[in-house]
C-alpha cells in the first residue's frame, strides 16, 4: 500500500535575503504535519496512526522511561523538478534517542543522543519531480554506547522536536557543523572600551573559485556598524574561513542589561547566494577570588531554577506553548538563571533568555545520582567516550552564540 502525504502547498516559514546582487536561495520549510506512525513488532502497516510532530508513543505517565522500543515516521514528499541543481537537507531538532533517516529505501543518515539537533542531506536520494518516500526509525532501546544509559530523567521515545526541509544552494554556509548554523562568533578580548574577534563561517562548496563572504555587523540600535568582505579562494580541509572583526564602545550583555548585536553573513558565488543570521551579546565570564560568578567583572546573585524536559501528558514532546508557560512561570518566581537537566532545551528558550537577560547552565546528558543506584549500569568502553564526546560537542556548538549560556556541565 502507497501512502500519499503531498508536500506542496508547503507552508514558508521563511527565505533568507542578502544584500548581494545574486539571487537569495535558501528556503526553510516545516515538516511537522502529514506523517504516519506505527510500533516495529507491527506487521500489518495499513492502520498506521496520522500524526504530527512533535510526538512520542511514550506519553502516558506509566510507560514513562527509557525502556526497549523502536518505531517508524513515514511521510511522502513531491520534490518539485525545479530544484534540480540545489541542496536539500532535513533538520531534526530531536529525536529520542537514536535516529536512522532513509529516503527512497536509501539509508541516508543517523545520529546517536536524543538532546541535540542533527541534519542529513538527502540532495543524491531524492528523486526530482515526483513523489519521495521518507522513513526514520526511532530507537530508545537501552545501549552501553549511547548516553545516557542509566538516568533519574524520564526519557520519552520518539520524533519530539521539529523537522525542518532546508533547500540550499550549491555553495553554500555548511549545515553540517554538529548540527549548527555554521556561524560562530567568537569573542577573544571583551571591555568597556572594545570588543574584538572573529567569525568562524564553515563553507560547503562545490566549486571553490569566486566565492565571496561578507559579515555584516548590525548595533543594538539597528544600525550596521561595520561590514567585512572576504574573497575566499582557496578552502582549508576544514572547510572554514575566519574573519577579524572589532567593535568600539560595545553595549555589553549582562543579566542588567542584555544587549544584543546581530551578525549577517552572506556568501556569493557570483549566480546565487547563502545568507545566516545569528544574534549575541558580548560578554565576559568569569568566577572572581570569592567563588562568584560575574559578568563583565561584575559579581552575580544568582536565583535559579532547575528545568526539565517532559510535562505530564506529553513526555518530551512539550510544544512552544508549553514551553513559554514554563519560561513565564519561572519568570514569575523570581528565577534569573535556569540550568538544562541532562542536555539542551529548544534553541527558543535560549533566545527568551539572550533577550531577557537570564543566565543559563546547560548539562551534557553524562546523568549520575545517587538514588536507586542510577549509575552503575555505565560501562566504560571506548563507545561510550565518544558518544559522550560527540555530544557535548553538538551541545556547545549549537549553543555557542548564546550570550546567556555561560556554563556547560
């Protein structure tokens, strides 16, 4: 039996313009809608549940936990014949806790941790004008080589955050930097009276010759405050290009005053171009000789809250709405810093936090407690190190231009 879920009309989310003269190319769509489910003991697929995402098949209280069990998301998606010639790629902002992606019974990608976002280009799978078969496999089975493996945090299986369609040109701001945006601004020397540093841009390209990327530095105020070019003609083996940049009598972000620039970067090959925008705050951090934690030199009160994933009725699949009740209620407490048990929330809470000023610790899913002997089923092979070690790797990279997270644990 065929399943037909249509992907055109398409619902834009958004199309990103630069000031090139090239013609802008990158456009995001929502896959969320149009997906069937079913269990992998089941053998007859024909009564495969309609549902949307985000989802887990573990959302009632008592089939809570990151017990054995694996499913399948299938969908369609008509590939218009008009993309011939572009990059495509499909964004999951989670899936819990172990992913393989297969486009057109082609294996096309996995990825291993249930906190972190990942990305998997399907451009050579696709088949253009017609219709495509989607299916990921979603695992929570318990694994020595996957963290966490023991926990006091209820792991709920299943495709729990967005799914994004990316189509992107040729050349282009890599997607495949652990899952990132593949812009990082990194800040070397921090004051009152200067910032200065540079912007890490990853690039994927096809064709190296007469690439052009710019950064465009947007002030608090709205106004541009410098724009540097760079023609890029030759790639390093890691595919990134680093460009200096200083900004004189900065507003610095603090929990008083959370000051925000943004950064435009484009990239130009002459027929197209690639544009990401990312927002951060200049800041410094540090611990003083009293232990305390200050920023921009100056000691910090700290009134926090610890935050977890999973809402009664929903398990991990907690939407914006739930979220923002969340972030509101914690607000209303008081609370200017929250810590991210276990690994990183949705990209959204941490720009509530950049804007608002709070300050936030985000763990790696390394869970240890005491109670009901929850760390003794970690096995120390060389597997699990890794695993350890790629995802707090995802979880910084993705969460580096926030000015809010100031700790990793």
């Amino acid at each position: 039996m065929q399943y037909r879920f249509l992907l055109l009309p398409l619902i834009l989310l958004f199309s990103v313009v630069s000031g090139s003269a090239s013609e802008p190319s990158r456009t995001t769509y929502n896959l969320n809608n149009d997906w069937r489910f079913y269990h992998a003991s089941q053998l007859d697929i024909s009564d495969a549940d309609y549902i949307a995402l985000p989802h887990t098949w573990q959302s009632d209280l008592g089939s809570y936990g990151n017990g054995s069990s694996s499913a399948n998301y299938i969908r369609t998606l008509d590939i218009p014949r008009e993309w011939m010639g572009k990059r495509l790629f499909l964004r999951f902002g989670g899936v819990q806790s172990v992913a393989g992606v297969f486009v057109n019974g082609t294996f096309a990608g996995a990825h291993k941790g249930g906190f972190t976002a990942f990305t998997v280009e399907i451009t050579n799978a696709v088949r253009f004008g017609t219709e495509n078969f989607i299916r990921v496999v979603a695992s929570n089975d318990v694994r020595s080589d996957v963290l966490p493996i023991s926990s006091d945090i209820d792991l709920t299986a299943g495709i729990y955050r967005d799914v994004e369609l990316i189509v992107a040109p040729r050349n282009m701001i890599s997607l495949d930097k652990l899952g990132s945006e593949g812009v990082f601004v990194v800040q070397e020397s921090v004051d009152k009276e200067c910032v200065s540093g540079f912007v890490r841009c990853y690039i994927s390209a096809s064709n190296h010759a007469h690439l052009d990327l710019s950064v465009r530095i947007v002030g608090t105020d709205g106004y541009e405050i410098e724009t540097y070019s760079q023609r890029i003609n030759k790639l390093g083996d890691e595919g990134y290009i680093d460009i200096p940049f200083s900004v004189n009598d900065p507003k610095l972000w603090s929990p008083q005053s959370p000051s925000l620039y943004r950064f435009e970067v484009s990239l130009d090959d002459g027929k197209q171009s690639d544009a990401v925008v990312v927002e951060t705050g200049f800041r410094k951090v540090a611990f003083n000789a009293d232990k305390r934690l200050c920023i921009n030199d100056e000691p910090q009160e700290i009134r926090g809250v610890n935050l977890a994933h999973d809402r009664m009725g929903y398990g991990m699949a907690i939407n914006q709405n739930n979220l923002l009740q969340d972030y509101t209620m914690l607000r209303d407490m008081g609370a200017n810093a929250l810590r991210s048990l276990s690994g990183p929330h949705t990209p959204d809470l941490y720009d509530w936090c950049d804007r608002d000023g709070l300050l936030v610790w985000v763990d790696m899913p390394f869970t240890r407690s005491e109670a009901a002997f929850s760390d003794i089923c970690y096995y120390p092979i060389e597997e699990f190190h890794r695993n350890g070690t790629d995802q707090l790797a995802e979880i910084i990279a993705q969460n580096f231009n926030h000015p809010s997270v100031v700790m990793w644990g």
